[in-house]
C-alpha cells in the first residue's frame, strides 16, 4: 500500500456518515428561521420599542386588572411544533408498529394505533422518547406518499397536567390550534392525550 | 439564509461525530453549535472554522475531566511528524481500531487525513502544543500497530 493509502482509508471513515435528507431539512429551517434575526443596531431600536410595549402591557393589565387564564392547548401546541420542526433524529427507525411501540417499554403507558389519525397513505418511519409539559411521552414520525411528514404525540392523560383542557371531556372532542403557520390537533384517546402535526 | 452548502454541513456534522461517536450527539452537536454561531455571523471570517471551533468547544465542556486527562497523562517522546504515513493496514480492520480511538486521537486524524492539515497546523487550530501532538500521534501508531497485529507487534 502506498504511503497515501493510510490517509484516504482515514479520510473514507471519517466521511462516510452524512446526514439524512430530514435532517438536512431540519438544519436548514434552523439557520432560516434564525437569519431573520436583527443586527445589533436594529436590536437596540427593537429593544426600546419591546420595553416600551412591555410597560404599556402591564399598566393595560393593571388598569383593566384583567386576569387571562393560560391556553394550555397553545402552550402545548407550540412545543410540539417546535420539537415537529427540529426534526430531531428518531431513536427506533423502523414500519412496523409492533416493533415500535415495544421500544418505548421505558412508559408507563403504551402508544396506540390511534383511529383519529387515519393512517390511509401514511408510513410509519419510527420514533422517539419526549415529553409534552414535561410528561414523557412518544413521538412517532410518519410520511405520506407525497412525502409530508406527520409527527404524532402520545403521553398518558395526567389530569394534574392537563385538566386545563376542558374542552377535552370526551374522546369525541378535538381542540385545533395553531402555532408557526402549522396545525396541531389535540384530543383524547384510549386513556392518551395525542397531539398530531402536520407540515402545510 | 446563511449559506452552508449540503457539503459543508455534511462536513461540519462528520467533525461532529468523530467527537462524539453517537450519531444522535453528534447532530444535536452540530444544531447547537449552529445556532450559537447564527448572532454572531457578522463577525466570522470563516464560518466553517468558526462552527468547527464551537464544536469542539461545547464538545470539551461535556467531556472536561475525560479531555484534560488525555492531555496530560503522557510527556512527549521523541518522533517524526511523519509518523503515520507509513502505516499499512487493512479497511476492516481500521474500521474496528477507528471506533476504540478516543475523539481526541480522531479528531487529529480527521484533521489529518480530511482537512489534510499538518502538525504544525493542526496544533494552531486546537490550541494544542505540538509536542503533545505528536506525542498523540506516537501513541497512537502504537496503539494502531498492537490491534492491527497484536502477536508481531507491528502493522501489517
């Protein structure tokens, strides 16, 4: 072998990993999502006006003494479109739901084929271990045959956690909200509180 | 957009992984680093050091206690730069020895073999006297050449 053989056999492991299209994708709306940002001139200007709103905001509040109640349905609407965008790396990867399912034995409940989320067209890829509102949770990621991605979250109905949703008093009952220009369904099933996201 | 081509990421993202050895950690790696370096572009030179710097920092603050007592377990002995080219092996085999290397031996090759840096080089990016580099590189060939042949202790 000769004496550049050592090197190029490095340089073929070191460079044989890449990165999947999704997780291409996934940095690549991070870096979008964040070149938006201000400059520094700018931000000192923004600065000023977000002080300004923030004070006009809590005498508003203190003049009318509103009190809001929080939407828990936005709040976990926006976490699990932000975990949906991230797209991080699935743990299991694999179509078979059995397969799955056994591989999130760490909860103390188990992931449902769920029939709000009709399945009709859509592949299971895989999944991952997450919480919504800090319950654990499983994140299951599926694609359909245009290729749109559907993340699916499943987490035992805790109703110290979630209690909030009253509208969620039957398993008929479906909230929808938005959050970053996606729509996230949530609604109870067999036991489970399922978010559903979709790309638009 | 800020313009990291599929390549570069790519690039930045085996950087990654050669520290970590965990595809998960790596990507998570790469994200975070990315996203410290995103306020602060207008000030880079060059993006892609610049990533690869944040890499191996936030990498070395997870692993503090593992990477000071790989810097200083050893004093340098005496050896040529050249100390790896000559090494002979096969693709097999090198692949099980990649995986035992700590990150610390291949981040050095990787830095090495795909961003074809010298020593003197390589010790001006990581900060890393070049004594103790080629110390790392002495270990290493040795380590390379016990695994690769353990009965004649040397490469094949």
């Amino acid at each position: 072998m000769s004496n550049n053989g050592f090197k190029k056999q490095i340089k073929e492991i070191a460079t044989a990993s890449t990165l999947s299209q999704g997780e291409l994708d996934a940095l690549r709306q991070t870096l979008d999502k964040q070149d938006t940002r201000q400059t520094p001139k700018e931000k000192i200007w923004l600065s000023g006006f977000a002080f300004g709103a923030i004070v006009s905001l809590i005498l508003g509040i203190v003049f009318f003494n509103h009190k809001s109640s929080p939407d828990l349905a936005q709040q976990i609407a926006n976490e699990v479109v932000a975990n949906h965008i991230k797209l991080k790396p699935m743990e299991i990867q694999s179509n078979d739901f059995t397969t799955v399912k056994k591989y999130f034995d760490l909860l103390d409940f188990a992931p449902v084929h769920s029939k709000q989320f009709s399945l009709e067209t859509k592949t299971l890829l895989g999944g991952r271990y997450c919480s919504i509102k800090t319950a654990p949770a499983a994140q299951l990621r599926y694609r359909d045959a245009q290729g749109k991605l559907y993340t699916l979250y499943q987490t035992g109905y805790d109703s110290s956690l979630f209690s909030e949703i009253l509208q969620l008093k039957n398993e008929e009952s479906i909230i929808s909200r938005y959050a970053k220009g996606m729509e996230v369904t949530i609604w109870l099933e067999q036991g489970l509180l399922i978010a559903g996201v979709s790309e638009t | 957009m800020i313009n990291f081509t599929e390549a570069q990421l790519n690039q930045l993202y085996q950087y990654a992984l050669v520290l970590c050895d965990q595809p998960a950690d790596a990507y998570d790696l790469l994200q975070t680093s990315l996203e410290q370096y995103l306020p602060k572009r207008a000030q880079v030179d060059d993006p892609m050091a610049y990533v690869r710097r944040t890499i191996r920092n936030r990498w070395i603050d997870t692993h503090r206690k593992e990477v000071i007592r790989e810097n200083y377990e050893n004093s340098p002995p005496d050896i040529a730069e050249s100390t790896l080219e000559n090494i002979v092996i096969q693709q097999d085999l090198l692949k099980k020895i990649w995986q035992q290397l700590g990150s610390e031996e291949r981040e050095l090759l990787y830095y090495w073999a795909v961003l074809e840096c010298s020593v003197t080089e390589i010790s001006q990016e990581l900060g890393i006297p070049r004594g103790t580099l080629l110390s790392r590189l002495h270990r290493m060939r040795k380590r390379i050449e016990e695994q690769s042949n353990p009965l004649a202790g040397g490469v094949l």
